[in-house]
C-alpha cells in the first residue's frame, strides 16, 4: 500500500518548519486542578496555508485555539505568532465563531465592519471595506438586514466577512461550519477555499469532520483524546483544479480520510 | 367569492392579533357590565355609569389637575430611579465587588412589603413632596436596579468573547456590546419600575396626604360617588398602559431596530 506523504509527529514536534506563521510549544492548558484539556501540545502552522486542528470531541481543539487568538491563558508552554509570544488578542488574528456571535441588534453590513467599528475605523470607510466582503461571501443584497432574518450558512458568511475585513493575517475558524447543514456546507467549503485563494491567508480551521478537514487542509494535526497531545500531523494537499465533486470521488481523498479515521479510532475505543 | 369565504371563517378572523387583543378586553369590559348590572355590590358601579363619570371628569378639569398633582412626585421619583437604578444594576454587573456590596439590598426591598413601609417616610420626611417622591423611589428602585443588573450580568458570553478577540477596550464592550445586549431587560425593569413607581405615588397619596389621583378615590369613596371613584382607578390603569406602551416603543426605536415591526 502506497502511504501518502506523511511529516512524523517527531518531525512536527519542537524542530521549527520552513515558515511558520504560528507556533505552538508544549502548551499545556489545566481548567481548575482536576480537568487536564490540553497536556504539552506542540506544532507548527505554515504561513499562507490552512491548517486543521482535529480529534476526538473533548480533545481541547477549541480550547487550543482560543489560546492561540489570546483568549485564554495557558497553564504552561507558548503560542508564537511571527516569533513573539501571544499575550492576548491582537490585530494579526481574526476570529470566526461557531455560534457566529453576531450582534443581533445590528444589520448584517454593521456586523460586519464591527472589527473595523472596534477599531476606530471611519464609519464611511469601514462600511465600504465591510460592503465589500459581504459581497465576496455572497451576501451582496443583505447588508441591511438582521441576523435573526438570515439562514445559519448566511449568518456565518457574515461571520466569515468580519473576520477577513479587520485584513489580519491569521484567520482562526472554531468549527465554522458546524452548526450549518450538510448541503450548505459543502457549497460552504468550498466558496471558503474559492475565497482563500486570493486572500493569502494563513488559517488554523478546527473542526470534527474528518471528510471537511481532509477536503480544506493542506495540513491537519490529529489531537489524542484529553489531556490532548499531538497524535500526529499529514499533509493531505488535495489538487482541488478538478472541481469540488472530482475531488471527493478521488482515491486519494477517500485514502485520507480512512486513515484520519483509523488513526483516530484508535483512541474511540479505549 | 375568496374575499367573502375568507371574511366569513371565523377562525381566519380570530388569527388576527388585535380582534383578539380588542375581543379579550371586550369580554372584560362586559362581565364588568353584567357585574354591575347584577349587582355585585351597592358600591359597585357598571361600566357605563363609569365611562359617563370618566367623560364628566375628562371634561370638567378634575383628572387635569388631579395629574399635575400626582404627576410631579412621580416624573421626579422614577427620573431619579432610572438613572441611578440602571447606573447600580448596569454597575453591579460589571464589578463583583459592587454586586456583593449592592445587591443584597434590593433583594431584601424587593421582597420587603413596601406599602407596609410607606407610613414610616412621613416620620423621616413628613408629609410634603419629598415623601411622596421617596414612596415612589422605594417601590421603583428594586425591580429598576435588579433587572438591570441581570440583564448586564447575562450578556452572552459568546458576544464579549467576540469584541475581546477584535480588541475591544472596556468601554466599546459595555457600550457596544453588553448594554445593548442588556437592553431588554434593563427596560423590562424600567417599564415594570415605572408601574410599581405609579402605586408608590398613589399609595403616598392615599396613605400620607390625600392629594392629586389618591385623593380622587378617596373624596369619591367618602361622598359615595362610585362611578367618579371607578373611573379615578380607570384612568390610573389607562395611563400607566399608555406610559408603559410609549416607554416600550423608545426601547424598541433606541436599542433593538431588529425587532421593529417593518
């Protein structure tokens, strides 16, 4: 059997990649005494590409995430983005939710210049940047509607907006598409690698859909059951030049995804 | 046919919410009617005689004068509770330290028998305007206070989480995030401290001195007019529904565009 090109967990572990936007180094994450999330985590994420984070459900995924857009602290270890430190939230990192945490009360163009409305941005600049991604997701039409009148895709297509108009260069994505239905979500999938292409973004995408992570990632780290570790770390890179369908019918696809899943049921079962 | 097959089903009709809404107080306004009529009481007037009585005092300048009598310990009271209780609630739910100082205090007033307390403000601060507009704070002030420091404590977690990871500094998280999210039940307390500051000014003027609307129940009881003392509790209800309605729609119009009927 011909084994896809894989990086060891070895390698992935402490040895710095060719270009890392962010590194994680042996980070540890305690809730209380009792609840060990996270128990030494290390990896690097390359710049310019999309990096899954992937495990069992309770692994720590989101938890580690939220460590690395600085809103939460580690018990112990590091996140570095572009070599400094992570101390809290910063304008290098955007955020997409997955309850898309949208404020009800505003329209969808102003909850999607709300980064830039944080950010002291002119009203009538930050609505022309914000006009301008909620049409890169598809929504062009809605921007004077409220959230509560929109689809979940929709509404985190507006999420989606927020986070690419503050213009960081890190997007972090917490199980973006979760809420959001099958079919939905796969036109999801790929308008987000469509998007990404011309974004130059550097993104670190949790989820628990092993068919999502195989289809978006170049790079997917496999978290062990908590307090999580690093399992191990491939790099799937699927030719997606075919279109969408090709992609999911192709051996390799479907080779990745038995192997997420083999290697990930092994910590199912015990 | 269609227009006269729809207008003729009366299900499709009570689907309709204001002949529902009108068709509830109908009902209330007739069983009033067919109670006084009975009658239920000598003191008990219908609903005619009260209307006819309501009409006369709209007309002769009684409830004018009357208002602006009740109206002024009353605007003052719930002015003063609306922007300090929301400031204590909006506070307290913000700081730890301020809700452990401040809290227990409105929860013990909140469950304190308030009409049993009113008599002893004439003692601190006799019978003149201030008592009255301390009758008013003190039946207020606790729903006022404690819904605003619910609505502030449970702002979503999800939403403040968001404006820290775009760096929001503290006061774009309390005013762009946590007040409009609290918005809702800080007027829902505003709205309920508004009825409750209405009772205090009626019970100070029916208990401490009998001036303005208390007084009008009372004078109408001792001459036995009952239609005139009915029609004096009617206009107090229609006007605390009305001040609660228009207070409702400055909610709607400043925090929550969303909810606007389009």
């Amino acid at each position: 059997m011909t084994e896809p090109a894989t990086h060891s967990p070895d390698a992935a572990v402490g040895t710095p990649t060719v270009d890392a936007a962010v590194r994680v180094v042996d980070l540890v994450k305690d809730f209380g005494s009792d609840v060990h999330a996270i128990g030494g985590l290390s990896f690097d994420v390359p710049r310019g590409e999309l990096t899954s984070i992937i495990g069992p459900s309770g692994c720590g995924k989101t938890t580690t995430l939220k460590v690395i857009a600085g809103l939460a602290e580690p018990t112990s270890g590091r996140v570095e983005v572009e070599g400094r430190p992570v101390t809290g939230p910063g304008p290098d990192r955007a955020m997409v939710f997955q309850d898309f945490a949208l404020l009800p009360w505003a329209t969808v163009l102003r909850n999607a210049a709300f980064g830039l409305e944080l950010k002291g941005v002119p009203r009538r600049e930050r609505e022309s940047v914000a006009r301008e991604y909620v049409a890169k997701v598809g929504l062009a039409g809605h921007e004077d509607v409220y959230p509560h009148q929109l689809s979940g895709g929709m509404r985190q297509r507006v999420g989606l907006a927020r986070a690419l108009a503050v213009d960081a260069d890190i997007l972090l994505m917490d199980e973006p598409f979760a809420s959001v239905d099958e079919q939905i979500r796969r036109k999801f999938q790929e308008d987000l690698l469509n998007l990404l292409s011309d974004e130059d973004k550097t993104v670190i995408f949790v989820t628990h859909s092993i068919e999502e992570a195989v289809y978006v990632s170049d790079q997917i780290v496999l978290l062990t059951r908590g307090p999580s570790t690093v399992s191990t770390v491939v790099r799937p890179g699927l030719d997606h030049s075919a279109g969408s369908d090709s992609v999911r019918r192709s051996t390799a696809y479907l080779d990745w995804v038995e192997r997420i899943w083999q290697e990930l049921e092994s910590y199912l079962e015990n | 046919m269609s227009v006269t097959q729809t207008a003729l089903r009366p299900t499709r009709v009570l689907a309709r919410p204001w002949v529902l809404r009108v068709l509830s107080i109908l009902v209330v306004l007739c069983l009033w009617e067919w109670a006084g009529r009975v009658p239920v009481s000598i003191a008990f007037p219908t609903f005619t005689d009260t209307l006819a009585a309501f009409v006369d005092m709209l007309a002769d300048g009684t409830f004018a004068s009357a208002y602006a009598e009740t109206l002024g310990p009353l605007l003052v009271g719930v002015g003063l509770t609306a922007v300090g209780g929301v400031l204590a609630g909006v506070v307290m739910g913000l700081s730890p330290r301020a809700q452990w100082f401040g809290l227990p205090v409105f929860i013990v007033l909140q469950a304190a028998p308030s009409a049993a307390i009113i008599p002893l403000i004439t003692f601190v601060y006799g019978i003149g305007f201030a008592a009255k507009v301390f009758a008013v704070v003190l039946l207020s002030a606790p729903v006022i206070v404690l819904n605003s420091y619910r609505g502030v404590a449970n702002a979503p977690r999800s939403l403040i989480e968001m404006g820290d990871s775009f760096q929001a500094n503290t006061r774009q998280r309390v005013w762009k995030i946590v007040i409009p999210a609290a918005s809702g039940l800080i007027f829902a307390g505003l709205r309920l401290g508004l009825a409750q500051g209405f009772t205090g000014a009626i019970l100070a003027e029916l208990i401490i001195t009998p001036t303005g609307v208390g007084d009008l129940i009372t004078y109408y009881r001792s001459l036995a007019d009952y239609p005139r003392m009915f029609a004096a509790i009617l206009s107090i209800i229609i006007f605390a529904s009305v001040s609660i309605t228009l207070l409702q729609r400055l909610e709607l119009r400043l925090f929550r565009p969303e909810m606007r009927p389009s």
